[in-house]
C-alpha cells in the first residue's frame, strides 16, 4: 500500500504543542496522506499554545477507527483535555489494540496512560509524566525518539524530523512493527 493510501487522525485541543502538531500535518500531507483533525468535540478550531490554529474535520463520537491507519497525538496541556474525553480514548484504545501506528509526542503520552495502553510498552516522554508512565505499566526510556513496535514517542519538538521518518518507516513497513530493542 502507498502511503498516498494511508489516512491518520491527529488530536487537537486548546493548549497543543504547536510544532508538534504542525510540523507531523505538513510532513504526512507532503507525503499524500489523508489527515484528519479530530478535537474532543466541544468547538471548531483550537488554539495552540502559541497562536497558531487547527480546523477539526470531525470529531470524536463520528470518528470510527476502523477507517484509518493510526493517530498522533501532539504534547501539549491540550492533552490534559484530551484525556478525560472518553470518545478519545476510545479511539486510541481501538487503535493501540489494532497494532497500528500511534504517534505521540511530549506530553502527548498522558493520553497513553489514560486510554490504558501503555502497559507493557517501553517509551520516552518529558520528564514531568515519568512517574505517570512507570505507574501506568509502560516503561520509561530516557532518549529523544523511541519506537516500541507500533507505538512511537518523541519527548520534545527537536525530536519531530527522526520522530516523522520514524512514522514513515512505520506505514511503509510490510509487518507493520519497528523497534529500537
């Protein structure tokens, strides 16, 4: 399959991480890929946490995870917002248990944790949701990038270039798995 096939969902909400959401739009829509923005479903368009703005395409309780090829889910204090929805984490859950691909960056892996799929997964994340993570069953790894199978982690925005090659390599991939072990 051509990645000009693939469709990905990435989450938005007031308070993302602009770079991280950004930068993984314009690099996937450069590549052919269908992106939808999907917010938790209470407004139009967030703001990021330094003015720039996402249109939503749909929103959550429409969005069946069936239909696409994963999500990325940007860092940011949107993902404190993000994880208390319950359609999103429903669609992360479905997802993660499909084995496809989960992109998340920052702060980002916070809705990880709440969507109960960390466990058993080695990742990287900033520093102020380590303990999260450890608690939550994942196992925390101390470096920039990292790729656990079909989960791919970047702790901060100079980590999106290997964080995006990483996510390329991933919908390429026959067996769609990679890892760093």
């Amino acid at each position: 399959m051509e990645l000009s096939d693939k469709s990905i969902i990435v989450l938005a909400e007031d308070g993302f991480e602009d770079m991280e959401a950004i930068y993984p739009i314009l690099r996937l829509r450069e590549e052919g890929i269908k992106i939808t923005v999907v917010g938790t479903g209470n407004k139009d368009s967030y703001t990021g946490e330094h003015g720039y703005t996402l249109d939503v395409d749909d929103y959550p309780s429409a969005v069946n995870p069936e239909e696409y090829d994963g999500i990325i889910i940007p860092g940011g204090l949107s993902a404190y917002k993000l994880r208390s929805n319950i359609y999103i984490k429903d669609i992360v859950s479905k997802i993660s248990c499909s084995k496809k691909l989960v992109g998340c960056t920052g702060l980002g892996a916070a809705v990880l944790i709440s969507a109960k799929v960390i466990s058993g997964y080695q990742i990287t994340c900033p520093e102020e949701i380590v303990d999260d993570i450890i608690n939550a069953g994942g196992d925390y790894t101390n470096i920039g990038n990292y790729v656990d199978n079909n989960l791919i982690s970047a702790k901060i925005p100079g980590n999106l270039p290997q964080f995006m090659n990483n996510i390329f390599e991933f919908l390429s991939s026959e067996s769609g798995e990679l890892t760093n072990k």
